[in-house]
C-alpha cells in the first residue's frame, strides 16, 4: 500500500507472500529454522506474556512451528520476530490495537520486495505504508503523518539481536510425548 491509498486494512487481503519479504541484500533466512519463544520475545523487546497473547488472538504467529498442546513450544522465524518489534514500536507509540491489527495485515498483504526501504507512517489513528521518500513528504505535506518507523532499521536491529542466538530446526516428533517416552524407558 501506499501513501496515496487509504489508509492500512481498507484493501482486500491478499496471501503473505513470504518469499517477496527479503530481498536486495536483505537476509535470506531458511523458513525451517526458527526460534524458541523465550528468544523472540527478547529479541522484540517484549515480554513473554505479550507473545504468548499475540500468538493466541492471532495478532502475530508463528510461521516455523505453533504450539499443539502442553510441551510444544512454538517458533518464531526472522520474519515473525521483525513483525512483534514492530508491532512493540506502533504502541509504544499510542497506536490501538485493533489498527495495529489492520496495519500488520496490511504489511503481509503488500508482500514488498524492498522492506528495507519501507517506512510506517501514522497520524495518530491510521498506520500508513510508504514505499519511497516520495509518499512520506506527500503524506506529511498533506498533514497526515505524525510520526514514521523506518522498516530497514528495525530489521537492522532485530538482525543484530538475534546473532547471539542459535536458531532451532523444529523437531518433528511431539515433545511431550518424547518427554513421556523418555520417561517410562
């Protein structure tokens, strides 16, 4: 979507194109591997409580692994993390939830080839999503942007955050029940 449109969720959904996300550059990371919740959260700066809520109400879930029952654990891939942080950014901001909603659809949606060069504009009630320079100073000449969140960085920053940590293939067999097996053996 762009400035000129309407503002984020008033378009029809289209499927997430996951593999229109990174390009030019950007890391290319294996959609097998993800991390353990623990991890996401930190990485977004959020807590544990917050995650495990988005990914029940669907705000954000995982696309690795999700959780199917006490012992699971889910997973969250590269991308899934840049989405909690900046959903973490838009209400640090004041933004509402329920267009926090809208706007996160939006981003999957718009399926952008250069999320590095995106930036999330908002005035306060709507979240907007602006692809150049262009449609942020027409958004701000028309009054409408009160703030923005430049994309690249946060994905920058989310990057850098999880170099620390080992990213987890998720294991096909059920913990829990592995964790059972193990126990009655």
């Amino acid at each position: 979507m762009t400035a000129h449109d309407a503002p984020a969720g008033s378009r029809t959904e289209q499927p997430f194109q996951t593999d229109l996300l990174f390009t030019d550059g950007l890391p290319q990371m294996d959609d097998e591997v993800g991390y353990r919740g623990a991890v996401a959260a930190r990485a977004a700066g959020i807590t544990y409580r917050q995650l495990d809520y988005w990914a029940r109400t669907e705000l954000v879930e995982p696309t690795v692994r999700s959780a199917t029952g006490s012992g699971s654990q889910r997973l969250y891939g590269f991308r899934d993390i840049l989405v909690l942080k900046l959903v973490k950014r838009l209400l640090d901001t004041g933004i509402s939830l329920p267009q926090i909603r809208t706007a996160v659809a939006q981003l999957r949606a718009a399926g952008i080839r250069d999320l590095a060069g995106t930036t999330l504009m908002s005035d306060g009630a709507s979240v907007y999503l602006c692809t150049s320079n262009d449609e942020v100073i027409d958004l701000v000449n028309r009054g409408q942007g009160v703030f923005g969140i430049a994309v690249g960085k946060v994905l920058h920053e989310v990057e850098s955050t999880l170099v620390d940590f080992e990213p987890q293939a998720p294991d096909p067999a059920d913990e829990l029940a592995a964790r059972r097996t193990k126990r009655s053996a």
